[in-house]
C-alpha cells in the first residue's frame, strides 16, 4: 500500500476544524505508519488526523468530534443515482443490528446482535475471522431493547466490545485471538435491587484508555462508566453517575461530587436508595482532544416515577445530564443538566457532537445534542456554559428553555407524577430523537437528525412503587401505558406517529429543511464531501439525499429495516458505503405490531455494501412473517384481565405491546404452546427455551399467574385473528396459510 509523505503536522485545533481535505496522495496511508506524539498513542494521533486518511474509518463517529462526515467524494451528487450493491454478508442471527462497522486498511469490523463480531474484507464483503463471546441466552430479558450491539474501538493493532452480559473484550485485529477480557460490573450492593446489568454501546478509548458504560434502568441499576487499560484490561478508574444510597465514599474518582453536589438533590428515603437510581450511560461517550475532556451522555432515572423514585424532591443529579471528566483519572470538571427531575425517560445519552461555531461574532469550540426532550443544546465544550436551545421537534411537555441558565420551562400538566393526572407526552418515552446517529457537514453548516414523534401516555402506578424481579419497574401504570386499545384511540395515536430527517442550522437555532419519511422510526445519518446523506428506513428502504435541499437522490429495497448508521470508506482505491441491515432494537418492543415494517416482512440480518460499479443482487426474498395460526376458542375470561397485567409487567417489553409483536421476536398469539397448559409452564416457567433467550420466570410468577397469561394470549388471539388474516390476504383475496 502506498505511503504519503506528510508535511509539518498542523496544529490539533487546526486538524480538528479542518474541512475537505482529501487528496490522493494521502487516501492509502496506512494507519501503522503514523507517528506518535502528545501522548496520544499511533491509533489515537490517526484519529485526531482522520482527514489525512479518509478511507478508513477509526472510531465509532469516524473522528472523535463525531460529527460522522467524511470527506470521500467519488460518491457525490451527480452519480449516486447509480450506485449499485457490491457485496453483502449473511448474518447468523435475525434479530436488530445497531452497529457501526470500523473500518482499518481495507478490513471492516462489525459488531451484531448476541455481541459477536466480524471482521470482513472490506473490498468484497469476504469473511476474514469471527469471535463469539458465547452470551447466555437467558441475559436476553435483562436489557430493555433486545440483545444488539452498537459497535466497536480500534486501538494499536487491537479491536474492542462490550457484550451484553457485562464484558469489555478485547481482540487481536489480525487474527482474531482474544487478547483480554474483563467483567465490567462489579459486585456492589450499591448498584441497585436486581443488578440487571446490560452493555451493548459500543467503547470509546481515549490515551489508552478503553471507556465503556452499561444499560439497565428499567430493572434497577445504579450508572457507571469504566476506564481499562487498553493493553492490559486493568481498571483504570471508574465514575459513578448516581450517589450512594448511603452518601458514602465509593473508592471512585465521583466521591467527591457525589457526596458534595449530587447527593443533596435526591431525598434519602425514596425507591432510589433500592432500586439504583438508573443513571446508566449505555451509549454516548465523546472524547475531545481540544478540551482533553471526556462528555458522559447520563440517561434516565430507576424508577422512571419521579414520586416514587425521590418523593418528588430534587433535580436528581446527574441523569439527563452531560458531564465532563478527566480521560486520565476520571475527574469530575463541569456538568449541565439538559432534564431535572426527569419522569419521561428523557435520557440525554444521544449522541453528543463537537463543532466550532460562530456564537456572537466569537468562534467557540462547543457541544451540540439532541437529546431526547426534544431541545437542541448549544454548550461550551471547555466550561460547560450553556449558550442557546431551541426545540428541533414538536414538545409538550415544555414551553422553553430559560435563556440563561437552558433550564426547562415546564408545563404544569406534564408533571404527572406530582399533580396525579394522566399525561399524554410529545415526545414520548421514545424521544424526538434516539440512539439513531445525526450527521454534520461543515460544507452545508446543518446538523442532521434522525428525527421522530412517537407519543406515550404517562400514567402512575395504582398503590405506589412495587418492584417486580425479572421485570420492567417504571412506577407506571402498566395497564395504561403503551398503545391505546380502543379503535379510536389507536387510530389517534397512529396519526401522531411521525419520522423525519430535521436539517437543523445551529447558528440560526432553526429548522433549514426537512425529509418527511413514511413512518417513524429513522435510521442513522453519515453526510459526504459529494453533498449526500446516507440513511436507512425501518421500512426496509436505503436512501441517499441531497444535503443541500433534502432531494431523494437513490433508493435500494434491503429487504429489512434498517435503524443502524451507515459507514464510507474507501478500498483499492474505490468508495464504498456500508451499513446493517436488521429491524429490532427498541421499537418493536415499544410499539408492537404497529413497528412492523411494510408488509410482513420477515428479517433478513446482514452488511450490505454498495459502490458505483458493484453488481451483487440480494437472494429472493421471504415475506410472510408471522402467519396467524387459528387459536383455540375456549378461554377463562375472569383470568384475562391480570393475564394482561402479567403480561404487560414482564413480556410486553420483547413480545409486543398487548400481545401484538413487532416482527422480531415470537408473536405468542399464535404460538403452538398456547394450546396447552403443561407446555407452555415448559416454556415461561420452567425455561425450556432458555438457550434461544426466552428465560425461565418461575421465580417470579406462581404458576396460576403464568397460566393467567395463557388465557390472555388465547382471548387476544381470537380478538385479532380475522383482522390479521385478512391482513395477510394475497392478491386473489386468499389468505396466505
């Protein structure tokens, strides 16, 4: 592979705010034969100069500004109309894929659902090794959005993930040999009743250091982020982002902070002190090496119900939050907290961007975020100062932010845990934007956004906070919540639901334009020196867009949804863009049937891979999905009003709202094992599908509650069962058996 000659190094302020500079000269520069200096380490020195070697892709937002813009321009405005699909690889499993490939001279490494990884040639899609860190499959319902992986790190010949039952790994990037791994959870009675510990974002590493969070919230979790050395695995430190129950030291770099500032805005006696107080940073940690800061996206609190969770006193630091840290040590610097006193799961773990912006005729080096609540936040990268916010999307819950201090103005009606009443929130729990990447091009000035409006209806749980093990504990009414029953309700909330792609100028705090999608749920954004926008549809479509205008430029039929970020890159000198193809993650458990894609469509897991000359065709595709079986007809009704309650508290989250899934997993409406009671105690409380993720929950429901929801699931077959054949009819009018 040709080596570049580099002139004198420019400064890191420089190389961070440059714009285009790819020439092609630098474009097959290998990643190894860059020079170490600042303490950053080869790897880390290639990703502060990412635009000298455009054709790789290093780190999870390609540059650690992570604005996810690439200066490659073989693909541009005027061809993208015939682009072509080069190459794509089956994946061994069906369920969602998140993640974005890392790309290194000319090898792709992707991570996919259960946690295992893959490293591809990237020219041809070719499979060079694999490594499957072998994840139980009854750790499947201990997250709260399916077993994905978002992605990958890169670091001195090595490559990084965390899996879903708590593990950082680490590979050898050749050969695929394990090289270390950790336990990223410790054994703490501190971090929460039910420890039901999740990690499926991908690491960042930042001078050596590999950083990892973990998920778990909804089940009782106290937030934390790990530093492991990167060589070695050791632990380097470790920052809390919730107090100890007990106001006490934990030996971590947030003992301070925690006891001074974050501990007197929780009461001490409410659900917290058990259940952890969630806080969990599961996706966005942003190194930048202009400020030498690390930005911690804190999520949500456990229980989501303010009340319960602290009496409904205090800002509850620091979910919702940004807080700035130290890469070396852990430190706490700043904080700015974007929802106090959340109660709507509006986590601010989306992914954080840093630009230089003009702000009052200064340049400043800032913070931009699209969190869930719906507003834009411009902050002061160095200081944590909050410049401007404006709302990106419609909100309700709000009606501003005060102009000095960003902190929301909120409408008294959505304090629903304080005034008692039902709250229908905009944006719902989903948010205004998700894990779903956004995108920046510094030739355009916009910011892109995966955009959503996804209601949820707010309701307190009936008798207070009870927690259920092996469930979802919000301190909501779990029979209220969700999609509306009643037809008319339903068809409201249907209309409510939409998707699109916000091109937001954050100079002007303003909407520049949009591109209104079929449904609601986006895939993530990746913009191009050729003016385009990459994304993918959960309705199986890849597009490419216009950056300038929004103009639909190309589209290609996947077969699958698509919620995870494209990637582009360059091998043999040629330009590819990437991206995974799988429906899954949160929405289909959210949103049960309504979720599916168009059609019935069954998923179809793979990376997919296109270029201008590319002449691959994707195998014919299977769209039956779930075909309705006729249930029996006989049920108890005096047991189907808590088989429903049973139902909504533990299996909702992965088979559907009121029993109606999403096209990922299972639709136990027309299950064989419904027809029979012993057979289906086989399955939900003894765990005889234990291996396939369906965990066993005898030990948390008696054996007449589980037959309870044996009985709902057969009323609810029979309540649908004509409307999804018809559903299914072909074009004869024949319904497909």
């Amino acid at each position: 592979m040709m080596r570049a000659v580099f002139g004198k190094r420019r400064s890191l302020r420089g190389a961070l705010g440059a714009g285009t500079i790819c020439a092609a000269l630098v474009c097959g520069h290998t990643v190894s034969t860059l020079a170490a200096d600042a303490g950053f380490g080869a790897t880390g020195e290639a990703i502060i100069h990412a635009d000298d070697h455009p054709g790789n892709w290093l780190t999870y937002g390609r540059t650690y500004s992570e604005q996810r813009y690439s200066p490659l321009d073989q693909i541009n405005r005027s061809n993208v109309g015939n682009l072509k699909l080069a190459w794509y690889y089956d994946l061994d499993t069906n369920r969602g894929q998140e993640g974005t490939p890392l790309v290194v001279d000319g090898v792709m490494y992707a991570t996919t659902n259960w946690s295992k990884m893959k490293a591809l040639d990237a020219a041809t899609g070719k499979l060079l090794w694999a490594y499957d860190p072998r994840v139980p499959g009854n750790i499947a319902d201990k997250g709260c959005c399916d077993t994905v992986n978002r992605g990958a790190a890169y670091w001195n010949g090595k490559v990084y993930f965390g899996t879903f039952d708590g593990r950082l790994i680490a590979l050898d990037a050749k050969t695929g040999k394990l090289v270390w791994s950790v336990n990223t959870i410790p054994a703490d009675a501190t971090l929460g009743h039910q420890r039901s510990y999740t990690v499926d974002g991908a690491p960042r590493i930042a001078k050596g250091r590999v950083i990892i969070g973990n998920g778990g919230a909804e089940f009782g979790a106290r937030g934390f982020v790990s530093a492991f050395d990167a060589e070695t695995g050791k632990l380097d430190w470790r920052f809390f982002t919730v107090p100890n129950p007990e106001n006490k030291p934990d030996n971590a770099a947030s003992d301070s902070v925690l006891m001074s500032k974050a501990y007197p805005t929780w009461s001490p006696t409410g659900a917290w002190t058990t259940q952890g107080g969630g806080g969990t940073v599961w996706d966005s940690i942003v190194y930048d090496p202009v400020t030498d800061l690390v930005y911690l996206g804190v999520g949500n609190g456990s229980p989501w119900n303010y009340k319960y969770r602290s009496d409904g006193k205090g800002d509850n630091l620091f979910l919702g939050s940004i807080v700035a840290i130290r890469p070396e040590t852990g430190e706490y610097v700043w904080h700015f907290q974007e929802t106090p006193m959340d109660q709507w799961d509006y986590t601010s773990v989306q992914q954080i961007m840093t630009l230089d912006l003009p702000i009052n005729g200064q340049t400043r080096h800032v913070i931009v975020h699209a969190p869930k609540n719906g507003f834009f936040y411009i902050i002061d990268a160095k200081t944590g100062e909050f410049l401007s916010g404006k709302n990106y999307v419609y909100v309700n819950w709000a009606s501003g932010l005060d102009p000095k201090t960003g902190r929301p103005i909120y409408n008294p009606d959505a304090l629903y845990t304080l005034n008692g009443k039902e709250w229908y929130g905009i944006p719902g729990d989903l948010g205004g934007h998700n894990f779903a990447a956004m995108a920046y091009s510094p030739r355009t000035g916009l910011v892109y956004i995966p955009a959503q409006q996804v209601p949820f209806l707010y309701k307190n749980q009936v008798g207070g906070f009870k927690a259920h093990p092996d469930s979802w504990n919000l301190g909501l009414d779990m029979n209220k919540v969700g999609i509306p029953d009643s037809p008319e309700a339903k068809q409201a909330f249907i209309k409510d639901l939409k998707g699109w792609i916000v091109a937001w100028d954050p100079v002007k705090q303003q909407e520049a334009f949009r591109v209104d999608h079929k449904g609601p749920w986006n895939g993530g954004i990746v913009a191009t020196a050729g003016d385009l926008l990459f994304q993918g549809l959960a309705n199986g479509e890849f597009h490419a867009y216009d950056a300038t205008n929004g103009a639909d430029l190309f589209h290609f039929a996947a077969q699958s949804g698509i919620i995870a970020p494209p990637v582009t890159y360059l091998a043999n000198g040629k330009q590819y863009v990437a991206v995974e193809v799988g429906w899954g993650g949160i929405y289909p458990f959210f949103l049960g049937g309504l979720a599916r894609t168009s059609g019935w469509t069954v998923n179809h897991s793979r990376v997919i891979a296109f270029s201008l000359d590319g002449k691959a065709k994707l195998p014919p595709q299977n769209d039956k999905g779930f075909l309705p079986v006729k249930p029996p007809a006989d049920y108890d009704g005096k047991r189907t009003d808590n088989g429903y309650f049973q139902f909504q508290t533990f299996c909702a989250a992965c088979h559907g709202d009121n029993a109606e899934a999403g096209g990922v997993l299972p639709d136990l409406r027309w299950s064989g094992a419904i027809r029979h009671q012993d057979a289906f105690y086989n399955v939900v409380g003894r765990g005889a599908l234990t291996a396939y993720g369906m965990d066993r929950f005898d030990t948390s429901m008696s054996p007449e509650q589980i037959e309870d929801i044996r009985q709902f699931l057969i009323k609810r077959a029979n309540d649908t069962y004509q409307r999804e054949v018809d559903a299914r009819k072909n074009d004869a009018g024949v319904p497909q058996q």
